[in-house]
C-alpha cells in the first residue's frame, strides 16, 4: 500500500483545489449555496487576490480553461497585451536592454478582472455581490497570513519605506511586516470593490450589472487610477524612476477573448491547453516527443527522458511562441516533426539549446539568448523565472520570496481548480500584479502588473515587445479528456517550472490509472519531482542554466548517481521543493468526482463532498 500525505478527496456533490484552504473553502461555500463550478471559480479567485497578495492581484492576468458539462473545452484568455505606447523603439530610447521586472515599464493592460467577469456573466449563476463578498470580507476584516506574505514583504521593506510608499501604508501595519496570527487588512482594496458593487446596481439584471462592472473598469474611477499610477515616476529593476505607457485607450479597448485550446492526443487522452501566446503548447510537444514506449517509472532512463524532452520543447519555445508572429504549432505536434527531434535525446545530458526547424524554416532565437547560450558558468539565481514557494533559499532556483541588491523582486502564481455535480469543470492560473510588481496604486489598494518584463526589446520575434500583441505568458492551466470526456482539471504555480511539474504529474496519473483503473490523484501529487534551467528564464534578468536538473532529496540515491554519470549538473533539493500542483477530477461512468493538493508550501488544499 502506498501512503501519501493527504486522501485523494472523493464525493459526488462538488470539488475545489487551490494553492490557498480559504479560496478552496469560499469556492465550496459558493458550491454548497446551490452554484456552479464557474461562480465557485471566480469567487476562490477574487479570495487569492487578498489573501496571496505577493503571488496575485486584480490587475495581473488569468488563462482559463472551461469545460461545461456536455459542451466543448474553451480558452478564456485573461492576458492583456501590450499598451500602445510600449514600442522597442521607446524602451531603447530610455537606454534599456530588457524590460525592467518591475514598475510600470513591465506593466501591460490589465486581463485578470475582465476575464472572471466574462466568465461570471457567460457561465456563472450568481450576482457580482455574491462571489465578491468572500474577497471583500477579508480585505475589510481580514485574514491571518501565510507566512510567506511577511517574508516576502520583509525582502522589500526598505523600497516601501523609501520609495513605494503606497505600498508601506498597506503591507507594512504598525510599520513592519504583516506577522502570522495577526490580522492582515486591506482596506482600500474593500472600499473599491464596496463601491464598483455600489456604482453598478443600478445598472440592471444580473448580466447588466457585470457588464456594467467591465465598464467601471475599463473607464470608470477604476481605469483613472490605474493610469494615474502608470504616469507616476516608480523605481525599478533598472536602478532609476520610469513612467510607464498605460493610457486610457489601452484600458478601454482591451476585453478579454474565447479560443479553441491547442490539444493534443496521447494513449487514449487529450490534452487541453491555452495556445502558444502562452507556454502551455510545451507540455503537448513533450508529449509528443515520447518513445511509444516508455521506461521504468521513475528510473533514471525515465526522468533523463522527460528532462531531454523539456530541452528541446524549450527551446522552440524559445524560438517559436509569441502573439507577435504566426506559431507553428501544427508542424511542431506532428509526427514527422517529433521522429526527428527524438533522434536529438542521446544517454547524456545535453547542454545545448536546439530550437528545430517546423516546415523547414530556419528558427531565430534573441540575441539574449544567444548570449546566454553560449556562456557555460554559473548564472545570477534571480534569471530563472518565477520561483515556487515551496523552494528553499539554498536552492539554486531560490524560493520566493527573492529580492535584488536594486529593490528587484519577483512573484510567485496561484491556482484553483474547480469541478460540480454537473460535470462543469474549470482551472485557472491567476498571476501577475504582485504586491512587489509595482506601488500599491493608493486609491484601490492593489498594483500593476509587470507581464511585459516576458517579451524582448528586439524587432522581427515571436515574443518581440509589440502594441496590441500579448507577451508570452508562463501561465497554464490544464484540462485532461479521456475517449473525448473531460475527466480532469490541473496546474501549478511555478514560471518556467509549471510545464516540467504537469508533465510528470499527468505521466504519474496516467500510468497509474492503466494499472489500477482509477485515478490516483494525491499520489501522483505527491511524487518526488524535478526541474531543469536549460533555456532562457521568462523573467528578469532573463538567465539559464545549461544542463541544470533540480530534484527532490527524496528521490532515489541511484537515480540521483546516474543522472550525475550522464552528465546532468544535479542539485538535490529539500524533499518537498518540486511543484505546486492542484487538480480535480470526474470520473464519467460513475459520476464520483476526487481532488488533491499539494503539500509543498503548507498552504494548499482541496475541500469537496
């Protein structure tokens, strides 16, 4: 019998998984109060903005995934694009070479609220009063915080103190970092969305008053705030004061988008992601680079195979993906493509990055990337995307929170998964607008976001800075069909990382369930994980870590010795270091719905009956 840290949740009534127990308990209050899976989803959600403030917030961005019972998966794409403003040319011109990873240089138009609102009026059931009063109950009366909101906050006590003031009034109280068992409030955050409820009731029926939300957003007292914060010199990763491009036409023109997910199908199941203006199309190409025929689960021939895999998915995504050129994701699925790539897995570590060549076309990597490529030492530990928070400072992919000599941060990433007793499904991966992204902006009590810092100040790339266009996003959600049915909702926190954790996690469920016949969600939660830095970092600085592989101490020793034989640079980290993953799920012959959560972090959980 295998133990593992949790029960695999099981019921037939509702489940919820989230990186935070009072969003999975506000999405099940949501659920037990008669609604479906959608208002649950947006009520957990508008919850992580107050309670998981250095790892989301209302002005960042969500993809979403929905799969309605008897209906078709869709995207739901909560990425807001670059302001009109934000051209190479200007960014060049003020002297820089990346986007800045903080202030409101990096701060593309916010997608975050727009999206849980179309999600809201589309899918949802519920009034907008309904879903917000979890969110406003423990802004205005608040919450006790993780431990990781003091940490974090603590890395960049001196900036709010010296130059982000706004942001000192409401995460620093009493003039130091928010304590465990204290109360953490954020009332400014209460009084807006007290006075966005108050502004649109009158607006009319349920839909009426949504719509009339989006409006208050995107030009109302909201919208005004948010660009008067844009124009507001603010310190930065650059060691100077910027204002940003934000203006009010950016804010009023944007509205979040439905799309067909990218999908792909492996022994039986399909699987669901947003499209290549995101990462999520890299777990589908490792998915496809699979050997029919797979070895040992968990052997080193196993994990050497996954992590050479990754490499390669990387690095076309490195050379390929963007909202800024013509993606082709069709070649990079195919088989001819895929049978060609496989004959590039050799038995040692490559530390190489090989981006290939879809209906022949030469691939054009940055010049930053290049750079990096090319350089075989040691890289600054703050390049390599958004760290998890479950990560150890000694880690060479540090924890969160992190902080630079300049006042530099990063954030982390959230998640929640929903599933109800009528099979309607959803996962989200809410991001972005962190508490040490930019200033709190003081009339609304929550900042910018800094998304832009993903895309390069180079002309003719996928991902070059580009008006109206999208910056490629870390965020993906997940969304399993097996023989064509939705069955399971899933996905992680964790940048760069988020794809090599679902990768392993459905591989681990998968596997399992051929065997058993049904699905193991809390154990394949809890196997021991890995990552690997083997391609340019999303975000600032923007570094890598040729033939880098992180593991989990609890890994075994073997495994460890053999991937060191064939040349990976391993470190072992603590034994609950790897992934963040949530997931639920519906079985559709018998109706049983399940949930898990991770364990790493001590933060998540998934409630359900």
């Amino acid at each position: 019998m295998q133990f593992t840290t949790r029960p695999t949740l099981q019921g037939t009534f509702g489940m919820v998984s989230s990186t935070h127990w009072l969003a999975s308990q506000s999405a099940m209050a949501v659920l037990e109060d008669g609604s479906n899976a959608y208002d649950a989803a947006v009520a957990g959600a508008f919850v992580l903005h107050v309670v998981e403030p250095h790892l989301n917030g209302p002005a960042g961005e969500v993809p979403i995934l929905l799969a309605p019972a008897g209906g078709e998966v869709r995207v739901l794409c909560g990425q807001g694009v670059a302001p009109a403003g934000a051209t190479v040319a200007h960014y060049r011109g003020l002297g820089l070479d990346l986007v800045p990873g903080t202030g409101p240089l990096a701060a593309a138009v916010p997608g975050a609220f727009d999206a849980w609102m179309l999600l809201l009026r589309d899918h949802g059931t519920k009034d907008l009063a309904d879903v917000l009063k979890y969110a406003i109950g423990y802004a205005e009366h608040g919450h006790a915080p993780v431990e990781r909101v003091g940490e974090t906050v603590a890395t960049v006590r001196r900036l709010f103190e010296t130059e982000w003031t706004s942001s000192a009034a409401v995460y620093l109280p009493g003039g130091r970092p928010p304590r465990p068992g204290e109360l953490l409030r954020n009332p400014a955050l209460a009084v807006t969305w007290n006075r966005l409820l108050a502004e649109t009731a009158g607006a009319g029926d349920r839909e009426a008053r949504i719509e009339a939300a989006r409006e208050v957003w995107r030009s109302g007292f909201v919208a005004e705030a948010l660009v008067r914060q844009a124009r507001r010199p603010t310190m930065d990763t650059s060691g100077e004061r910027h204002t940003g491009t934000l203006a009010a036409a950016d804010l009023a023109a944007w509205s979040a988008t439905y799309e067909t997910p990218a999908t792909y199908d492996w022994n039986g199941w399909t699987l669901c992601k947003a499209g290549p203006w995101s990462q999520g199309p890299v777990l589908l190409q490792q998915l496809a680079l699979l050997p029919p025929e797979l070895p040992p689960y968990g052997s080193a021939d196993y994990v050497h195979l996954l992590i050479e895999g990754c490499k390669l998915a990387m690095a076309d995504r490195e050379a390929w993906y963007g909202d800024a050129a013509e993606v082709p994701l069709a070649e990079m699925l195919s088989a001819e493509y895929n049978a060609e790539r496989r004959k590039l897995i050799g038995d040692t570590a490559s530390h190489e990055l090989r981006p290939g060549s879809p209906g022949g076309h030469a691939p054009r990597l940055s010049t930053h990337a290049h750079r990096i490529a090319a350089e075989t030492g040691e890289f600054d530990a703050l390049g390599v995307g958004e760290p998890t928070v479950a990560k150890p400072p000694t880690s060479p992919v540090p924890g969160e929170p992190e902080v630079a000599p300049d006042g530099g941060t990063r954030g982390d990433t959230c998640h929640i998964d929903v599933v109800d007793r009528w099979g309607n499904m959803v996962s989200a991966t809410p991001s972005g607008g962190w508490l040490q992204s930019n200033p709190v902006v003081p009339e609304l009590g929550f900042p910018l976001g800094t998304r832009l810092q993903m895309t390069w100040l180079e002309e003719g790339l996928p991902n070059s800075l580009t008006p109206g266009r999208r910056p490629r996003t870390t965020l993906t959600p997940s969304i399993a069909l097996r023989d064509g049915v939705p069955v399971m909702a899933f996905g992680t926190p964790g940048g760069d990382q988020q794809d090599q954790w679902q990768l392993h996690f459905f591989l681990a469920v998968a596997l399992r369930t051929a065997v058993r016949g049904s699905l193991d969600l809390q154990g394949a939660v809890d196997a021991p994980n890995w990552h690997n830095d083997s391609f340019p970092g999303s975000f600032y600085p923007r570094g890598m870590r040729p033939g880098s592989v992180t593991v989990e101490s609890r890994t075994a020793p073997e495994v460890v010795a053999e991937l060191s034989r064939r040349g990976h640079r391993v470190t072992v980290g603590d034994p609950w270091s790897e992934g963040r993953l949530c997931a639920v799920a519906r079985d559709p012959g018998t109706g049983i719905l399940s949930a898990a959560a991770n364990p790493r972090g001590m933060q998540g959980y998934a409630v359900g009956r």
